[in-house]
C-alpha cells in the first residue's frame, strides 16, 4: 500500500481553522530541547537527548516560513529545513520536512491547522517500507516558548507511538 493510497486521518485539524498567523510565534532565533525514540515502531522505550537551535523567518508576505534547524545528535550532528505554506482557501497548513543527512529526498507533508491554540496536522506515509500515519502537533505556546511533538500510527491513527519532542525556548538577542 503507498501512502497515497492509504485511508486519510480525519480530524478536526483537517477542517481548517487556521489564519496565515498561526506560526508568527516562532519568528525569530529558539534553542531546542530534543527528545526523540531511538527505535521507532519497535516496542522500544530508549530515548535520546540533545540540544538545538531553530531559527525561522516568514516568506510570502506571511503566507509562507522556513527554519533552519541545528540538531545537536551526540556524533551525528546535522541540519534540517521546515517549510510551512498557508492555503488560504482551505484554512490549512501544509509543512515539509528536509533533512540535511538525505538533501535529495523533501518529506510528504503533513497537513493540518490549529484549533484552540493546538496545531494537529497529518499525512500518510511509509516507515521502513511500512504505511503509517504521521501526527504532528504544536502546543503550550507563548512568545517565549512552545512544544512540538511527533507520533506515529500503523493502524490508521487508532493507536499512536509519540517518537519526538522539541521544546522551544527563545533565545536571548
């Protein structure tokens, strides 16, 4: 089964709540606490920690952002890109991931908006050649900091494996 083909995640975040503001709160330079599942989908509870930096700016007259990302892994260090685009007319966020260790390979994007200050956004696609779906979602949000967290689903979104947690805290000018 391709992602495509998979069945969609319905969700209130679908519905499209959302404004081109949404994610005016992570303009500007963050460090980044991370948290992320060693093993992914594997019944395995080993966490890795470290540290990174996030700075995002808006494009498109705000209808648009990027931020580059400095992930800190222990021997692995390395960049990543998220781009962020506002449909206007559907009220929703689509975001790709472009991870600097794979520059050729751009992520399906997880679509989405915010509802109640929570942003839940979805998409389908393979993890080592299985279908999952991917559940992003951005809350505890301030001018000074927010959460960001990461799940996985094998079984079309009844059961999720949260595999990464970012907590963002502004960096001082």
């Amino acid at each position: 089964m391709t992602p495509q083909s998979q069945p969609a995640v319905q969700d209130t975040a679908t519905q499209g709540t959302s404004s081109e503001h949404d994610f005016d709160f992570l303009i500007g330079s963050w460090k980044v606490q991370h948290r992320k599942l060693v093993h992914r989908l594997a019944n395995d509870d080993t966490w890795q920690v470290f540290s990174g930096t996030c700075v995002m700016q808006p494009l498109l007259s705000g209808h648009a952002n990027v931020d580059e990302n400095v992930m800190d892994v222990p021997g692995a260090p390395y960049k990543a890109v998220a781009l962020r685009a506002f449909d206007p007319k559907k009220k929703t966020w689509s975001i790709w991931w472009l991870d600097g260790r794979h520059p050729g390979h751009l992520d399906v994007p997880v679509v989405g908006s915010f509802k109640n200050g929570v942003g839940t956004f979805f998409a389908n696609d393979t993890f080592e050649g299985r279908p999952i779906v991917i559940r992003f979602r951005w809350f505890d949000i301030s001018e000074d900091s927010a959460k960001w967290q990461q799940a996985f689903s094998e079984d079309s979104g009844e059961t999720w494996e949260t595999n990464w947690f970012m907590e963002f805290h502004r960096a001082q000018q």
